[in-house]
C-alpha cells in the first residue's frame, strides 16, 4: 500500500509511526517564540532519530477548554518548524482543521494533511485538493470544548464507519485521489471508554474501507481510564494499544512515545505478517 503525499509515496507495507509535535505555547516550557521554534525542532529530530517517519506539527490545542487560535497564530507556530523540517527526510505533517493553515503549511513543507475535523470546515475540502497532499480524515462527534459530555451512538463501529465513508465520497467528489487518503476513528474525541475499546476491538470492520488506518492513542484517557494512572503513567498501557491496532490492522500509529513505539509496533507487524504466511501455507 503506498500513500501518495505530494510528490513522494509513503511506503505502508510496514507500519510507520508519526510523531506529535505540539507547537503550542503550554507545550514547551515559557520560553519566546524563537525558543519554542527551536525546542520544537530538536524534539522533532530527536523523534525522527528514534524512528519516526512522519512528524505531526499542530499549533492548535484541541483539549477540552483550551483557548481557540487564529490561522495567523497558528501559522506563526508552525511555519518555522516546518521549514526547518523540510530540510529533513521527514514527512510533514500538518494538525489543523484551517483551509489557510493547510495552503500555507504545505507551501512551506508539510505533505500530509491531518484534520480531526474530517475537512468539515468551511473551504476545508477546497483547499485541500489544491494541495497535492496525503489527508487524514478523523471522526469526532461534537466540539472539542464539550465531546466528553455525553458521547452517544446506537452502534460506535458502524456510525464512525458510515461517517467516514461520507468523508472519503465527499472528498472524491472534490477530485482528492484515493491514493492520498487514510482513516482514523479518533480515539477519544466524542466517544466514552466502552466506545473507545469498541472501536479499537472491531478496527478490521474500518479496514473494510480499504483505505489505510490511523490510530492514535498514547496518553490519553481510554489508558487512564483502564489502568486508573495520570497522564504521566500511561506508557505502558499505549505500548500495549499500539500493538492492539496493528494486530487490527492499522498502518499509521501517532504517538508521543516514538522510541517505545517503534520497537512494539515492529514486533506486532511481525507476527501479523507471519499470519499472512501462515493463511497461505
Ligand atoms: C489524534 C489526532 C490528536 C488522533 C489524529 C492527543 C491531533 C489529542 N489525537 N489526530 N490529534 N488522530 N489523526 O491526545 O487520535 O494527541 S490530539
């Protein structure tokens, strides 16, 4: 499977990992601008030494709370990171819902587009198709501030399936190639613990899509939820469910915990490979 992101293809044949960078002003520590810049870029290179094929660059917090950013803002986070990235073998990834911040991002560098709004933003799937880049599209039921309040569905799999199938139709009715799409069910953005392990339980019914699956999970609350630990205590508890979403079939992992990451995800596609043989002898 290969994944088209501008001019270069993504090998999915193994499972890559994509790093997060948070280019946020509470992400790294209280320093200036230029300080964030560069402290944003060591730790993109420090992932990328660790494995990483994509680094996810986002100057917009999505927490539940957090302050909303203009384009301006957030173009004034990224961009310094990305150019500086581009002269690396990374593949850029750009976190943002923004039809302004994706032009711009990709202009600079960034080949991948990943929107937890799935393109729903106004001008969004426009945008996009000008840009020749790979795209993300995530399903979240509700807003950020508010998608942990009361999380519903009839049946979790089969309505973020539907969604996404939605999303994928309406961005080939914009002329986006398959080629340069994945899906992801969003862990964790509008959906209660038994949703989340629904989804990660029953990810083969997303592959049935056939469009290469993203998953990310490291740190968040579905962990703390199952082993009752604080977010500083959740590496363990994301090691195990990457390695569930590759056995599930995922191609894409995000995590803050690359090197740790690496090392499972590479066992997991192992033994799923060995799987493959093993169907066929
Ligand atoms: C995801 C994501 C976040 C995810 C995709 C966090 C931006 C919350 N989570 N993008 N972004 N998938 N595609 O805990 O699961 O990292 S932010």
């Amino acid at each position: 499977m290969l994944l088209q992101c501008g001019a270069r293809q993504l090998d999915l044949s193994t499972p890559v990992i994509m790093g997060v960078l948070n280019v946020t002003p509470d992400s790294f520590s209280d320093g200036g601008r230029y300080l964030d810049s560069e402290q944003a870029i060591a730790r993109a290179k420090e992932m990328l030494a660790e494995g990483a094929t994509i680094i996810d660059v986002g100057g917009e917090s999505t927490r539940p709370g957090a302050a909303e950013v203009s384009a301006t803002e957030e173009l004034r986070r990224v961009l310094p990171v990305i150019a500086a990235l581009a002269k690396t073998a990374a593949f850029i990834s750009i976190d943002t819902s923004k039809p302004a911040v994706m032009r711009e991002a990709v202009a600079a560098g960034a080949c991948i587009i990943n929107d937890i709004r799935g393109l729903e933003l106004p001008g969004a799937l426009q945008a996009a198709v000008g840009t020749s880049a790979a795209i993300c599209v995530m399903h979240m039921q509700g807003q950020p501030a508010t998608m942990q309040a009361a999380p519903r569905y009839q049946n979790v799999v089969s309505e973020v399936r539907d969604y996404l199938l939605g999303r994928v139709q309406a961005c080939a009715a914009v002329g986006i190639a398959r080629n340069r799409l994945m899906i992801d069910p969003g862990i964790g953005f509008g959906k209660t613990l038994q949703h989340n392990l629904a989804l990660l339980a029953q990810l083969p019914e997303l592959a049935t899509l056939q469009l290469p699956v993203l998953i990310g999970v490291s740190r968040k609350s579905v962990i703390g939820a199952v082993l009752g630990r604080p977010v500083g205590e959740r590496l363990y508890g994301g090691i195990a469910l990457a390695t569930a979403a590759v056995l599930g079939g995922a191609q894409l992992i995000r995590t803050h915990d690359v090197a740790a990451t690496v090392d499972a995800v590479r066992i997991a596609a192992a033994v799923r490979a060995a799987g493959f043989v093993a169907a066929q002898t």
